[in-house]
C-alpha cells in the first residue's frame, strides 16, 4: 500500500485548481487569465491520474482521459492566444475590462 | 502515515508546485508569472512520477512547460503590456472573489478529506507507455481520431483569426 493516501493528492488539486480560480476571476490582464485557466485544468489532470491509482476500478483510464485533456487545452490555448492577438491588433488592449464590445 | 522516502518526494513536490502557484498570483512582470508558472508544471510532472505515470509526466513536460509556455511567452511579447498587470481592481470584489474561492475550496475539501476507496493499482508503472498505446487504439480509437480533428481545426482556426487582413488595414492608413 502506498504511503500517500489519495487524499493528499486529491487535495494539493483542489490547491492548485483554487488558486487558478482566483486568478482567473481576479486578474485583469488576459494573458494571466489564460494562464490561470492552464492551471485549473492541471489541477484537474492531477486529479484523474489520482483516481487512475486509487479509484474504485483503478486501471489505466484515468491516464488516457488525462491525456485528451493535454490534447484539448493546448488547442484551447493556441484558439485563445490567437483570439487575444487579433484583440489586440483592434482594439490595443489587453485589459479584458475594456473587451466588452459584445455587452447590449 | 510513515515517514517513507514517497511522503517526503510528495511533500517537497507539493510545496514546490503550490508555491509557484502563489509566486505566479503575487508577481507583478507577467513574464515572470510564466516562469513561476513552469516551476508549477515541473512540479507536476514529478507528481506524476509518483502516481506511476510516467508517460504523462514526459507529456506533461513536452506540452505544458514547453509548448504552451512557449505560445504562451509569444501572446506576451506579440501585446504590448506596460510590463506590469495592471490592479485596478475595487478592494471589495477582490475581496469577495476570495471569499468565494475559500468557501468553494472548503465544501470541496470537507468531501474529499477522508475518502479512501481501499484499493490500488499496482501494476501501472509496468510497460506504462505500451498500456496507454494499446488502450488508446483498442478503446478509444473513435474519440483519438476525433482529437486529431479537432487539432486540426485549432489549427485552422488560429492561423485565420490571427492572419493580418490585407485589405482592412489597407483600409485604415
């Protein structure tokens, strides 16, 4: 039996995924926002790789499902990074307080 | 819970990751939150090792520290930022969004904290790599494909929302 129980893994995620979530929703530059986002679903991918050790019917699921979600968020970010580019090439900001064209 | 040589690797690897976390709220240079923010991955990584992943540790260091901080250093220096995030921010929403956060983080932990389902996999550290092969083209080969396909179209999609058009910037000069 190992000598860290799945607790402890399940709560260094919950952590790192809060502190994310604090950023996302308190940070005003976008970059940071995206970033933050990166690392909730880090957090997450703790998380299934955790229960693919621990969980109720440990096997190796957990790690495949880990890995489409590496595979989703890099297209996310690379989506992102370039909706935040042609942002910026319009409207000269990164401050996402002034990104509210689409408010009405 | 004994002091095994695995408590102490978890312990030292949890603070390094929860600490680059913080560096990377509290930082003011953005290029220096991205470099917390690799110290995190890392970290992560070795977790990963613990967890008897090793495939998604290497994939964790190839995609996450290296591709997206990479995309990531790109958005930075492809914006013009006046070196710092601006806080402008009301004290009070501050505030409140870390209230929120602590009792969302707290109602999660009370269910997590002692849950233990008794059982581990023992064998996954064994030929990890040709595990994940085999499952993902046996199982999962419909939802595999689906992920090339969507790569793709982010692909797509990247290059056209960031490609300059010609004609409208002919149109402002």
């Amino acid at each position: 039996m190992s000598s860290v129980p799945l607790s402890a893994y399940l709560t260094l995620a919950l952590i790192l995924f809060c502190i994310g979530l604090y950023g996302a929703l308190s940070k005003r530059n976008t970059i940071i926002v995206l970033i933050s986002i990166e690392l909730m679903l880090n957090a997450v991918n703790i998380n299934l790789v955790a229960f693919s050790r621990f969980g109720v019917s440990a096997n190796i699921t957990g790690q495949i499902f880990a890995l489409f979600v590496v595979a989703i968020a890099a297209a996310e970010v690379a989506v992102g990074i370039a909706i935040l580019i042609s942002l910026y090439r319009n409207k000269r900001t990164v401050n996402i307080d002034e990104m509210d064209s689409m408010k009405h | 819970m004994s002091l095994t040589g695995e408590f102490i690797a978890f312990i030292i690897l949890a603070l390094a990751a929860i600490s680059g976390a913080i560096f990377m709220i509290n930082l003011q240079k953005v290029v220096h939150m991205v470099v917390a923010l690799v110290f995190t991955f890392v970290s992560i990584a070795g977790i990963f090792v613990l967890l008897h992943a090793e495939f998604i540790a290497a994939v964790q260091i190839l995609i996450y520290s290296g591709a997206i901080t990479i995309i990531m250093l790109f958005g930075i220096m492809l914006t013009k930022h006046n070196d710092k995030s601006e806080q402008k921010m009301s004290m009070a929403r501050t505030i409140i969004v870390f209230i929120g956060v602590v009792a969302f983080g707290f109602s999660v932990y009370l269910g997590i904290n002692n849950l233990d389902f008794g059982q581990e996999a023992t064998a996954l550290h064994e030929n990890n790599t040709e595990k994940i092969g085999i499952e993902l083209y046996s199982k999962y080969v419909i939802p595999f494909e689906l992920t090339s396909v969507v790569l793709l179209v982010a692909l797509i999609g990247a290059i056209v929302l960031s490609k300059r058009d010609e004609k409208e910037e002919a149109k402002k000069e």
